[in-house]
C-alpha cells in the first residue's frame, strides 16, 4: 500500500485511508473504506492548480452530480467526516469503488495479446456503447474515452463495465462546437490533433479505437507516432479502412478487414467490421453513419445493437476438436441447425449427438434458440450455463 500523500489522515471518523487507486495531472483517486465496510474512491486535487484545471475540476464535479446510469460511474456524497480533509479550497469528489480495476489492466495481460474473448467484447459493446449513448442524450461529450478511463464493476455476479474521468467531458450546452482540448493521444479523433471544431463523433472514434484493440490486442492506425506524423499518414486512409500497417518499405498499406489472430466468431466479424467501418471515418461529418430520423440513432449505434441481438451458437466438435460458430435464424428448428452442422463438418444428421455442456440432450422439438440463454453465446468454455453445444460422431 502506498503511503499517504502529506497532511492526510490515515483515519477520518470512522472511514479509514486503504490505499492510492490512481494519480492524474492534477489529481489523485483514494480509496476509504468505513467501519461497515462500505467503500468510497475520493479524487483529491492537488496542492497547487491552474485556473484552467480549477475549471475543469469544477466542471467534472458539476457534471458527475447530475448523471446516474449503470455504465457510468456514480457520484456520492462526501462523508463529513472525509470533507475537511483537502489540500486547497477545491471541493473533493467521491465516487463509488469499482474493485476489479480499469480496462487497461484488462488488455495488459498475457493471454489477451491478441485480443479479449469474444464474450468479453461484447460486455464491453454493450456496457460502454450504453453508457456513451446516455452521456450524448445528455449533451456530453466525454472527449477522453480511453481502456484507462474504462473501470470494470462486479454486480451480481456479472462484471459490468463503467466510464469514469469526465474531467475532460464538454457539456454541449455551453455551445455544440468546441475548440480548446488536451487529451490523449493514441485515442483522440482528428479534428482534435488540428484543433478544429468538433462535435459527438469524436467519441465514436475513441470507442472505435477501443473496440479495435479489444478485438485484436493493438491499437489500429501508428500509435507511436507523434501527432504531425500520425495525421500526415492516417489521413490517406479509404473512407471504410479501419487499420494500417507500415511495410519495411515506409509503404503504408490500409485494409477493410480486421486481422488475425482474434477471438471472434466467423458470424460476428463481418458486423464488427461494419461498426468499425462506421466510427473509425477520417470525416467527422460522417463518421457515425447517418442518423436515423425517427429514434435519433446514429448508423453505428444500430449496427451495435444488431450485433447484441444476433443469436449465435458455438458447437464442438469432438471428433475433430474444432469450434463452429453458426448465427441461428428467429425461428430456425434443431433439424435446420443439424443440417448446417452436416454441410460443414460432414457429420450426416443420423450420426450427430448435440449436447450442452452439461451433458443434457437438446429437445428435437424445441426451437434450435434453446441452447441460447442470453442472446450471443458469450463463452466457449463457460461452464454450467448450458448454452454451448457439442457435436459428437455416434458409431453406426
């Protein structure tokens, strides 16, 4: 545990310091913890800060204090007992405690270098996808999406993904075009390296690069370069090119296509894709897609749910150890499936055995949705959901 920051207080009433969560340019996140074990992250500003930052301070404040969604985290009021503790006259900010840690910490180990599971990339499209949506219908921009501004929260069981940091975040009020930001790099849209006007889009590309490096491991366009040089070679990209390479030539080659390796399912790539295509546009004037006149929803944002609502399912084969992915049909029946499954592994419907997980036989009578609890079949190796199958070659 790190040490308390001078003329903290290990103690206050009957909260108690446990640790330092995070350090920012000008501010740092604790956390306390009371006596009945509630827990509360304080964001503390420094001794000394800018007029500027003092605005943006009281603006993330101000901003937090009025939104409550699941996908973003929540404001809470500061214990008493906890409030005389600031080093300045600025006002501190607690927030509840998300204990599993940010998506940064997610993306850095090992086993994800080629990119999160396809369950986890999809908690992330729908968990992130909501809460930036809810920030737009509230006219914020967030400006700063990024996997370290990306928290992750267990409730009930299911680890739910949370957007933090507003300190950069604009409210659209005080004017829809905006000029003045410092952010991070490897994240920012376009317009924001030539400090041109901007609007919502700019946190489609943001999310755009994030879902990209979820899905492969990497970031997609240089984010090594500096600023000059990142814009003078993305800015040659094709309207629907969603990455870049740079060949040991200096040549630098675009593609459409998300690369391999990923852990994807065949169905859901060409549909990523598409999204991708959509938020990752150079243009910030069509980036997003066209918006939908009767609900307000932009392209990319349809094209989202389209992916969460597609029904896959994933089957084992157990004679060849392969993983096949097939996209069932609203009303499609277990026969249907079976015969897809013949077409591609050649295992003729006679001689199939289809069973969960669990060992469980599937009902020939039912519906092939059976198998499927919650939409898209998150897991391949979940265990005890029962909505995986396996496909067994039955001696004749």
């Amino acid at each position: 545990m790190e040490k308390p920051p001078f003329r903290q207080n290990q103690c206050c009433g009957d909260w108690e310091l446990k640790e330092r969560l995070g350090m920012g340019g000008f501010a740092h996140v604790y956390l306390y913890q009371h006596v009945t074990n509630e827990k509360l992250a304080v964001k503390m500003c420094r001794l000394e800060l800018t007029p500027r930052n003092g605005e943006r301070w009281g603006r993330e404040i101000q901003i937090m204090k009025k939104l409550n969604h699941i996908n973003v985290v929540t404001a809470r009021d500061v214990p008493e007992e906890i409030a005389h503790i600031a080093l300045n006259d600025l006002p501190l900010l607690a927030m509840e405690y998300c204990s599993r840690g940010d998506l940064r910490k997610v993306l850095s180990k090992p086993e994800n270098c080629c990119g999160l599971k396809e369950s986890e990339v999809l908690s992330l499209l729908s968990d992130v996808g909501s809460g930036i949506q809810y920030l737009h219908e509230n006219k914020i921009i967030h400006r700063d999406l990024k996997p370290e501004n990306i928290v992750l929260q267990d409730i009930n069981g299911k680890l739910v993904h949370k957007i933090i940091d507003l300190g950069y975040a604009k409210d659209l009020d005080q004017g829809s075009l905006c000029t003045s930001f410092v952010g991070t790099l490897q994240y920012l849209a376009p317009e924001l390296f030539e400090n041109k006007p901007y609007t919502v889009t700019v946190d489609y590309w943001s999310f755009g690069t994030m879902v990209f490096e979820c899905s492969c491991g990497f970031r997609p366009f240089f984010h090594n370069l500096q600023p000059v040089q990142w814009v003078s070679k993305v800015r040659n990209k094709g309207p629907k090119d969603i990455m870049a390479v740079e060949e040991p030539t200096g040549e630098v080659k675009f593609s459409k296509h998300l690369p391999n390796p990923n852990n994807l399912s065949r169905p859901l790539l060409e549909p990523m894709e598409e999204l991708l295509q959509l938020m990752l546009k150079w243009d910030p004037v069509h980036r997003g897609g066209k918006v939908n006149t009767e609900n307000k929803k932009p392209q990319c944002f349809e094209v989202l749910e389209q992916i969460l609502s597609m029904k896959v399912v994933h089957i084992l084969n157990m004679v060849t150890a392969q993983v096949h992915s097939f996209q069932l049909t609203p009303d499609e029946t277990l026969y249907s499936l079976q015969k897809r499954i013949e077409a591609e592994t050649k295992i003729e419907v006679v001689n199939q055995e289809l069973l969960q997980e669990t060992g469980v036989s599937l009902d020939p009578r039912k519906p092939a949705a059976q198998c499927v609890l919650d939409g898209v079949v998150r897991d391949i190796y979940r265990q005890g959901v029962g909505n995986i199958l396996c496909c067994q070659c039955v001696p004749q």
